[in-house]
C-alpha cells in the first residue's frame, strides 16, 4: 500500500529530475472513476458514439453515473465554424458549445444535459498547451507531444471525472486507429491505463468484417491487421465489436479472437440495426454490460433495484418502435445531398414524436431552389405538414417563403425552425401585412423593409466562430396562448439557440396587429422566440432549435403538436 503510494506521488511529480509528468486536477482520487475507451479500426463511420452511448446508457440504468466525452482530432476549437453538410450537423449544448453530432447521440440516449467538458478537439488541447507554455507553466521544459500534449488531454479526462463525480468516463476517440491526427490521443489513453493503474481501464475497438459480393462471405484480415495496429500501439484491446451489415460468423469472431488475445466471449458481433435505440438491447443479450462492470471491477457499485426499473421503462418506449398503425409524411426543405447527417436532430425529434404517438413519419426531403407559389401546391400535394428547418445564407429562401405561404393557406400544419421561423415572419410581412418587399438583412443587406434583422449585440463581433447567440436559453410563454398549452401551461420553457439574426423589434406591433402572435419571448429582451396563428390548425416557428432538446423518452413538444396536427 505505501509502496502504492510513493509511485502515485512519484508520478505526479513534475519537476525537472522527474521523467514522470502527469497533472492532475486538485483533490484527483485515482480509482474513483473508471474509464471506457472506445475507438475504432479498419475505417470511420463505424458507429463509435452510437456504440459508447448505448453501453453508457446500460451503466447509467444500473445507477453508475456516467459522463461521456469525444475526443476530436481536427484543429477547430469547436464545431461552429464546419460545414454541416460535409460534417453533419453541428450539435449546441446547453452551456452554448458547438460540438459533434455524436454529443446529441449521448444526450439522447442518456437522457442527460452535457456541457463543454464533454467534448475536446485537438485545437482545444493545443491551445490549452501553448497557453500554458507562454505562461510558463512547464517549468523551463522543452514542450513535447509525449508527455505535454498527452498530460492535457489524461487532465482533461480526469477533470471531467471529477466535475461529473462520474463511476465510469466513456471516452470515444474520433477517427480511426492509425490516423496521425488522434495518435496521440491514442498514446494517452495508454498513459493514463498505466498511470490509473489495473481494472481502471477497459479498451473495447470497434472494427469492420468486410463482405465482399463477389466472395459470399465474410472476411477478417481487414479487422485483424486493424487491432494489430492498436496492439502496436501498446494497447491491448478487452472487446472487440465486429461491425457488419449482417451478423459476424462464428468462425470469424475465432479467427479474430486468436489474434488479438481478446477472450472469445468478448468479440462480439454487432449487426446493422433498424433503429438505434434496439442496440442496448443487443449489447445486454451478450451480457457486455456486465462484463465492463467485471473488467471495470465496479460491480460493488450496481443498483438491481434501480436497473430493473429503469430497464422496463426503455422497454416500454423500443417497445412501440415499428408498431405503429399510422404513417404520415412530413416535407422538409431542404436538399437532400445523401448526408441526412445535417438534419439529424430533425429526424430525431421527428421519430421521436412518431413512437410517442403510434405513427410513423416519412419525410420528403423538398429542394426549394425552383420552388414558386405557382407550382409550391404540386410539390406540397402529398404531405400532411411541413418543417423549414435552420440555415444560413441565401439559397432557396423565395421557395421557402413560397412553401410557407401555401401551409399558410391552406392549413397545412407548419414547424418553422430558426430560419424557418424567420421565413415565417418574412412571408407574413409580406402577404398579409402588405410590406411587399420585406425581407431578411442576410438575405437583402439593404433591403427597404428589414423586419429580420441582426441582432444589436452581434454587430460589434468580428469574425466567424463561436460569436452567435448560442446555447439554452429560457423562453417565456405568453398565457393562454397555443404554445403555453403545447408546453403544459407553464410561465417559460428553455431550448438551444444557434442564430445571428432576429425579428427587428421595430415591427413587432406591426406585425401582431395583423393577427400574427408572438407567443414565447426573451425574458427582458426584445427578442422574439415563438410565432404562432391563432386562425390555423397548427401554425409555428420558433427561433430555436427544439430538436437538439427531444429524447426518446421524452418528445419534444413542439414535433409531437406538428405529428399529431398532421395525423388530423
Ligand atoms: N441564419 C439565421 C441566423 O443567423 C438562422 C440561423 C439558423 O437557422 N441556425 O439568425
């Protein structure tokens, strides 16, 4: 035991003498968390966040608390500035982080808020380091990736081990092994195993079983030479989930097995599924959650109890997946480029409120860049509601208004997000307040009738990046009004903002005066944050991002009002 001691003191040790270097956060107790790390071989696109939130989410049921955390390889500090449509959407969390899509994967599936301890990118950790050498921090060391840049990102874990007071940190590492980007990564998640000491880590490696057609069956080099490469690494994986469009043969989880020293019963095969919310179910049938707790040694700390309860409430809900006696469809603007990635909220919420209300929703993607009142009703015929989702720039927003004013006027129930909340304004300013050339300054920066407009403190900020108006913010409800009733009566509901532009307040009587009312607001500010009309079905658009809060356990409203409007 003191032995023990005097080697975690000496590790900790950061003076020139010592080759040792490992920051910890002050009051770190090694042991109290563990640590689950997730990467993948062969190629990216695995399912990695999907994977490591599902086996998260059965360690949360059984009472652990659990934090998770992705770690990116590119440089951006955060998401903010990707392109969605080449990255997927950019996720906001409440304390207005702009991350990966993955973050909402665990958001969802864990049913638990996350925040920017959740999330590293190799610009973060980079910048921390160079911050910290221009202060000098490093005590007249020479700063090196091993063991600087490596220390920052085991600091980073062990922060958030200790800020969540988290049994187990799920750690999924973006890309794929061999990569230079996230090697060091790699390297520090060996670092940190050594350093926490045994049973403190479990390394499980997502990898690919190739299926070639013109061969009928299936082949193992590809994941075999993969985990090699994690081996090389100094990384002896504990589980290995074979990923393949059907499930992995026996033969070749054996063959897997023998090559990579991982124990038979832990290469697991993990088929495509239909919905992701049935995978906990398949990780549970081979008993991985209980092998983690072994691995882990955390079995001491499971709750039965709480786990049965928990276990038949998710049951319950993936219960009513795919049994649903209604289909509807509703028409999203926008085109659709084969990355449904950058709707993935949307589609999310949307399924989410289909299982809630026994229907299942097909969406019709609506490229609106031809799109004109006079053939807006051909191409709206065979949808019963109609979602204009956010977005930034001028492309197709005449076939979006044109889109609007057709649910308009013909009550086809409607859900205007962000900018379609905006487009929302616009067509009403346009075609029932006679303002004919009313428009937003993105759109027409000079335009006459400004009724969208940026907002007053976004136009001091220079420069592109994490300058918006981000994050959860409270929303108060007007009374008696369609969306206090949506959202049970209460004074003031939150959601995620992601946006530069809002309703220019100078037109807001205007505006109401003709029938159009704003139903939630900025509490002490101006800002405009749900529109509704009274005289339709179902008429709303709100300057959030509902979708980034819905879960499957508990829909958001606002998809469930617009699903259960277009079943009507
Ligand atoms: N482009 C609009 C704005 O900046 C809408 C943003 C969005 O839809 N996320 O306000």
């Amino acid at each position: 035991m003191s032995k023990d001691k005097d080697l975690l003191a000496s590790i900790s040790d950061t003076s020139d003498e010592s080759e040792f270097f490992s920051p910890m956060p002050k009051g770190y107790r090694k042991g109290k968390a563990r640590y689950c790390f997730v990467m993948g071989t062969v190629m990216s696109g695995l399912g990695k966040g999907i994977f490591s939130s599902c086996l998260a989410k059965l360690m949360q049921d059984k009472g652990l608390k659990v934090a998770p955390i992705k770690l990116e390889g590119y440089l951006n500090v955060d998401s903010g500035t990707l392109n969605p449509f080449r990255h997927g959407e950019v996720f906001v969390l409440d304390d207005g982080m702009e991350c990966d899509m993955d973050l909402g994967t665990y958001e969802r599936m864990l049913n638990q808020d996350l925040s920017k301890a959740n999330f590293a990118t190799s610009g973060q950790i980079f910048s921390s380091v160079l911050y910290k050498e221009r202060h000098g921090d490093y005590l007249g060391r020479d700063v090196q990736m091993i063991p600087h840049v490596t220390g920052e990102v085991t600091l980073k874990l062990r922060q958030l081990a200790m800020e969540s007071d988290a049994d187990i940190v799920f750690v999924e590492i973006g890309g794929t092994v061999g990569d230079l980007e996230n090697a060091y990564y790699i390297e520090a998640m060996r670092e940190l195993a050594y350093e926490e000491g045994p049973n403190s880590c479990c390394f499980v490696a997502l990898t690919y079983i190739l299926e070639p057609k013109t061969l009928g069956e299936q082949k193992s080099k590809a994941a075999q030479l993969g985990i090699k490469q994690l081996m090389q690494c100094g990384i002896q994986p504990d589980i290995i989930a074979c990923r393949a469009s059907r499930p992995a043969t026996e033969k070749v989880r054996q063959k897997i097995s023998v090559y990579s020293n991982v124990p038979f019963g832990r290469v697991i095969s993990l088929p495509d599924s239909a919905s992701i919310y049935m995978i906990p179910a398949m990780l549970r049938e081979v008993g991985l959650d209980f092998e983690v707790a072994r691995l882990l040694k955390i079995e001491d700390r499971i709750k039965l109890r709480k786990e049965r309860k928990a276990w038949a409430k998710w049951c319950d809900f993936t219960d009513k997946i795919g049994s649903a006696d209604r289909q509807i469809t509703i028409g999203i603007t926008g085109k659709y480029t084969s990355v449904r990635d950058s709707y993935a909220s949307i589609i999310n919420a949307l399924e989410h409120a289909g299982i809630a209300l026994g229907c299942d929703v097909k969406i019709k993607w609506i490229d609106t860049s031809n799109l004109t009142d006079k053939n807006a009703a051909e191409s709206l015929k065979d949808v019963d509601g109609i979602i204009v989702p956010g977005g930034f720039g001028t492309r197709g927003a005449e076939g979006k208004i044109a889109c609007i004013k057709y649910a308009r006027e013909n009550n086809l129930p409607y859900l205007g997000l962000c900018l379609g909340f905006q487009m929302a304004v616009i067509e009403f300013a346009r075609n029932v307040c006679g303002m004919k050339q009313a428009n937003s300054t993105e759109i027409e920066p000079d335009g006459p009738e400004p009724v969208i407009d940026i907002l007053p403190e976004q136009k001091k900020i220079e420069g592109l990046g994490g300058n918006m108006r981000l994050g959860g913010k409270d929303i108060e409800l007007k009374a008696e009004t369609m969306a206090w009733k949506l959202f049970g009566k209460a004074d003031s509901v939150r959601m995620r903002f992601r946006h530069r532009y809002e309703v220019d307040p100078r037109y807001i009587e205007r505006l109401e005066e003709a029938g159009l009312v704003f139903s939630g607001k900025a509490p002490n500010q101006p800002i405009m944050q749900i529109l509704e009309l009274p005289s339709h079905p179902y008429f709303f658009g709100t300057q959030a991002h509902p979708c980034l809060t819905s879960r499957p356990l508990k829909p958001q409203p606002m998809f469930v009002g617009l699903v259960a409007a277009a079943m009507r």
